[in-house]
C-alpha cells in the first residue's frame, strides 16, 4: 500500500482506527467497534546513514527496522516488542535501553499523518533548526492515534556502541551509578539486585567499570531483567519507596509491576488542554473513538 492509498482508505468520514501488530491494542480504552480498522503501509523510504536519520513508512515492523539500521551499525530508539514503528511512536513507549538510545519523543523529528478531514499533513522536518510553528511530532507521539493517523515518519538513529556488556550487583546502591558512569546505557533494579547496561569505546567501558566496582561487586551477565507485564509512569524519586514485585528503570521514571497502574486523577488545566486539543484536532471524534491519552 502506498502513502496515497492509506490516506484515501482513512477517508474523511466515519470513524477510523489504525492497527498495527496490536501489542498494546486496547491501551488507552477499549476501540469502539463501529471503527472501521485499516493498516499502515510499510518499507523504509529513504535511509541516509551518515545524517542518522531514516525515514521509514508507519506499518513497518520495529525489528524490520532496525535490521536495516544495523547492517550499518545503527539503532534507534523505538522498542522492539513485536510492535510496528507507528504503532509504538502511537503508544509513547521508550525502549527499555532509553539513557543510551534517548528518548522516542526527541528522536521522532517528522511525522506525516492523516488528518481527521482525510488531508495528509506534514508536521517537523529533518533538520530541526528549519522547522517553525507546533512541535507536531512530540505532540502525536503517545496520542494514541486520537489526533492524527500517522503515516511515515523521519526519525534519528544513532551508532551502536562498539563495546556493551551487562552487569549486575547485589550490594550496590542502584540510584548512585548514574554518578559514577557518564552515559550508561540502563540501570535497572527489582529491589535485590541492579543490573547494569555499560556501553561505548573499550577503554570507556574500562573506565566505567573501574568505577562502580567502587560501588560494590559487579559481574557479567546475560542481559536485563525479565519484565512484569504493566508499565507504570511515575517521577524517578517516587521508584524510591515503590514497594511490592517490580523492575525499575532507575532515572527514567519508569517500572513494570504484575498489576495495571491506576488511572491519575490529573489537574483540571491539563484535562482541559487534552480535550481542547482534541476538539481542535478531531472536531466529530472519528479518530480512534473510545480511547484517550487522559
């Protein structure tokens, strides 16, 4: 399917949704079922390795991607879990390596999406310093789909390091590694045990390791913790006192428990932005009807 073809399948009347590989299908409520259901097109458009950016259409599986990106020694930072490219810029989520790959909002630098008036639109561009106007690209980024239905997007890459091993402690404070290794590529904890992702140059990784052996006693191991189900957003102090089975990711503000993390009651100014935005964005709530960011 082509980009034209996905725009006249949307249409301009009738509600609509997009999937994907539905790994987070019912994120955000449960679709409507008068929704008409399409899919995105897939194939990478245009790959410029030396600019690290890759323009690639919506339907595109994740792990697709990023083979094409690591044939020359580059990822990105969208999380490979079955999922397509933009099925996850939809769900918002970060890949679980965020410190080292950055994260998802700041590496989606254009998006093209169907409008709920059926136009294809254009929001952000490959150099950032030209783009004027609304940061559409982090705005459609965790919508869910409910402002727009992206199409193709633009996204940065960035090299994989030459050097990455994992280690994990039992005795170290895991909220004090970060102050000790410049750029490590995750920190997680479940509570007993930190695991650690050190990548880059050899003498980086070296380096690194020298210092948190001042922290307590690292090994190897073979990778990251197994993750509950259930992501849960919180303020990186808060995974302090976060009690009870869970992994953490230490700075980023992110845990995985067994249990659905409760629905927030957010400040009124916030909820009336989300519901004037999408008023603005989708007048007669076509766009994926029965889900919402709030």
């Amino acid at each position: 399917m082509s980009l034209d073809a996905f725009v006249d399948e949307i249409g301009d009347t009738g509600p609509v949704s997009v999937a994907g590989a539905r790994t987070r299908w019912d994120l955000g409520g449960t679709l409507d079922p008068s929704a008409r259901i399409v899919t995105a097109p897939t194939g990478v458009v245009e790959y410029l390795p030396d600019e690290m950016t890759v323009t690639v259409l919506a339907g595109t599986p994740v792990h697709e991607l990023s083979q094409v990106l690591a044939e020359r020694g580059q990822r990105c930072a969208l999380p490979d879990r079955g999922g397509t490219v933009g099925g996850a810029i939809a769900v918002g989520e970060n890949h679980l390596e965020v410190l080292g790959r950055g994260t998802l909002r700041a590496s989606v630098l254009q998006v093209r999406y169907v409008s709920a008036e059926g136009r294809l639109v254009k929001g952000g561009g490959p150099t950032v310093k030209n783009v004027s106007g609304f940061d559409i690209p982090r705005l459609m980024t965790g919508a869910i789909g409910t402002l727009g239905m992206i199409g193709e997007v633009i996204l940065r890459t960035n090299p994989i390091p030459a050097t990455s091993i994992w280690v994990e402690s039992s005795d170290a404070d895991p909220f004090t590694v970060a102050d000790v290794v410049l750029r490590p590529g995750v920190i997680l904890s479940n509570s007993a045990t930190t695991r650690v992702l050190v990548e880059g140059h050899a003498p980086d990784v070296a380096s690194a390791m020298e210092a948190l052996r001042k922290l307590g006693t690292w090994n190897e191991c073979d990778g990251p913790f197994d993750c509950p189900p259930h992501r849960w957003s919180l303020e990186p102090a808060d995974l302090r006192s976060l009690e009870g089975v869970h992994v953490a990711s230490i700075g980023v503000g992110t845990a995985w428990r067994e249990v659905e993390q409760p629905r927030r009651n957010l400040p009124g100014p916030v909820v009336e932005i989300s519901r004037r935005l999408k008023s603005n964005f989708d007048p007669t709530g076509r766009l994926n009807p029965g889900r919402s960011v709030i």
